[in-house]
C-alpha cells in the first residue's frame, strides 16, 4: 500500500476524536448471511440513545509500527483483532499505511449486551473518517461500521433508525439509515442493569450456534420483512400500541430461536424475567412502556416522558436490579475534534 498523500484539508497530525452512542434494537437483527463481510440474514429497526456514550481518538501516526488499540485505559486483546480490521477499512479507503493509535472509553459496562461495539465502531470510523480527511458519508462509514460490529451500522445515525439486510453479495447495500429524527417522536428508554460482567456467549457466536442448530432460525427470517413493516409504520404515525406489538415480539422471537439452539442460549437471569412481568404489569395498569432485552440480562423498558419515572421507580425496585440508566432519543456519531485538539487528554488518561 502506498504512503499516504495528504489531500488539502486533512489535520496534522491526522487525528480525530470522535463519539457516538449505543442503540437498542426494537426489531432485532439476529443471524448472518454471509460471517466473513458481517452481512445480516434480516434487517433491523433501531432507537440510538443520548446516553451510553462512546469516545474514541485515532491517531495514524507514521512513527508506529503497528497499530496500539486501548479500551477504557487498558490494551483490549479481546477487540484488537476488529479494531485493526477497521483501521485496515479505513487505510484502504485512504491509500494510507500508517499504523494507528487507538484510545476508546465507554461511560457505561464494556461488552454486557449494551451495545458498546455498536458505538465504539461508530465512533472509530467516525474518528477515523475526519483523522484520514476522508469524505465517505454516512451511508459509507455505516458500511464499514458494518462489517466491524453489524449493530454498528446502525449507531452512525440518530432517532429511529433501519439497518437494511441488502441483496448485493458484497454488502454494498447494507447500510443503515434514519427513518425519523429522534426529536421528531422523544420516547425514553430506562435500562435496568443485572448484571455488568461479560456475556457468557458473545452476540456473534450466538448467531452462529442458533443459525447452525436453531430449529425457528428460518422461521425467524421469513417472518422479519412482516415485523419490519409494522414497525416502520408505527414509527411513521408515531403509535405507541403498534410498536409496542412488535418490538415485544421480537424479542421473544430472537430469544426463543436463540434458546432453541442445541445447547440453548439463555442470556436472562431472574431479574431479567421478573423485570419484563414488571413491564407488563405497569402497561396493564394504563402506562406506555414495553421491554426489550439483547444478547445479554439487561431489560431495556421503553415509555413515553410522561411515564419514565414512574417505570424507573419500578424497575429500581426489582430485586436483582442494581441501577437504571435513564436515556433519550439521541443523535448519530459525531467528531467532536480534530488535528491537536483531538490529542488533548480529555479522560483523565494519556493518549499518546
Ligand atoms: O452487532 P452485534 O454483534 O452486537 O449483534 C447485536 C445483536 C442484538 O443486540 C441481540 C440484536 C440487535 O439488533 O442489536
């Protein structure tokens, strides 16, 4: 590959930092078509929160050898080899062979099924996008986004978004896009914390063993363009009742494929179960708000501002349940900085 040029506008040093916030599926993207591009089987339809933030800082430095990726101050050999995959996206893009200072905090539990790969690769092709000079776009940096962490995809935009399955066999048309800014409809989303520790079995090992074994796996597909429809056109007209149907739906759906795989994956603890008869039993007695849960024990209630306090008070009140974190609708990645000011140490934390 050859050394970069350096096109008129790129920062020196070329560095970037960037951030973006984690989404919550509402019709789940669960089972892939093709592992090696990161292609999903379905699409799915999204909400990105104003909470749970990820900041990162890319700085391609051509006094590196090779590429220092750190996650919330500590060298992350769990995520380096995806981490490097992204850059090596990004270098193509620009022509460039410099080796990458990586430097990525989360306000929120790393890899507990809160979507922290989601908005840290959202945030690391953002950076990366501005560091480099690159003009790519949106749908672009979705792309690439996508094929680092699929969920990924969908954190480049705000408010209610679609990540599309595409038919194209290099992923060219799978890419997110927002289908209502989130100001438009400013639902809120409380999510009850049981258990910050690691998932038992990440997200894409748990597509795998359910698309190999999984008996509903294609019963789970063909029923998905149904689910997505409904869903848009609740979100079109803005309908509580209908989105509700859906979402609860799919994600018993994703959770009952996934639990039928041999050996069954079961991401709830009791907290989760007893969170979800909570759920139910506020929206029985009048309140707008319904759950959903990913690859992970963390329920997700999602109401309308009217009710958000009430659904924490009760969640709160869970036994197992150890803290929620309450969030709006918010927007997609953003640079917050580029050039030097990118480098500043805004964590408490050296970046160099
Ligand atoms: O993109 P991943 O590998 O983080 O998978 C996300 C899978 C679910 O969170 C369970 C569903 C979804 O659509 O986000």
């Amino acid at each position: 590959m050859p050394a970069m040029r350096k096109p008129r506008g790129v920062p020196a040093p070329a560095a970037a930092r960037a951030q973006a916030h984690a989404n919550i599926a509402l019709v789940k993207y669960w089972g892939k078509r093709d592992r090696v591009r990161n292609l999903p089987s379905v699409g799915s339809i999204s909400i990105t929160l104003d909470g749970l933030t990820t900041t990162t800082s890319v700085h391609f430095d051509p006094s590196l050898d090779e590429d220092r990726c750190r996650i919330d101050g500590r060298s992350d050999d769990g995520q380096r080899a995806r981490v490097i995959a992204c850059l090596d996206l990004l270098r193509h893009e620009a022509g460039c062979d410099w080796r990458a200072r990586v430097d990525s905090h989360n306000d929120f539990p790393t890899g507990a099924g809160l979507a922290s790969s989601a908005s840290g690769f959202a945030a690391l092709v953002t950076a990366g996008e501005a560091a480099l000079g690159l003009s790519l776009g949106a749908s672009q940096r979705s792309v690439i986004a996508r094929q680092c962490s699929g969920s990924a995809a969908r954190s480049v935009f705000g408010g209610y978004v679609e990540w599309h399955r595409g038919q194209d066999d290099d992923g060219s048309d799978s890419f997110a896009e927002c289908l209502l800014p989130a100001a438009e409809w400013p639902l809120r989303t409380l999510v009850a914390i049981t258990d910050d520790g690691p998932k038992t079995v990440g997200s894409t090992d748990g597509m795998q063993r359910s698309d190999a074994t999984s008996p509903f796996a294609a019963a789970w597909q063909t029923a998905q363009p149904a689910d997505l429809a409904q869903a848009r056109r609740a979100i079109a007209a803005r309908d509580f009742e209908a989105l509700t149907d859906v979402a609860e739906h799919s994600c018993l759906k994703m959770h009952a494929t996934a639990m039928a795989a041999r050996p069954g994956l079961i991401y709830w603890n009791g907290a989760t179960v007893e969170a979800m008869q909570v759920v139910r039993r506020l929206r029985a007695a009048g309140s707008e708000v319904f759950f959903t849960v990913d690859a992970g024990p963390q329920l997700k209630a999602i109401t309308t501002p009217e009710h958000a306090s009430a659904v924490r008070d009760a969640l709160q009140a869970v036994a197992g349940v150890q803290r929620v974190i309450e969030c709006g609708l918010g927007d997609g990645a953003q640079v917050l900085a580029c050039g030097e000011a990118a480098l500043e140490d805004t964590t408490g934390d050296a970046t160099a």
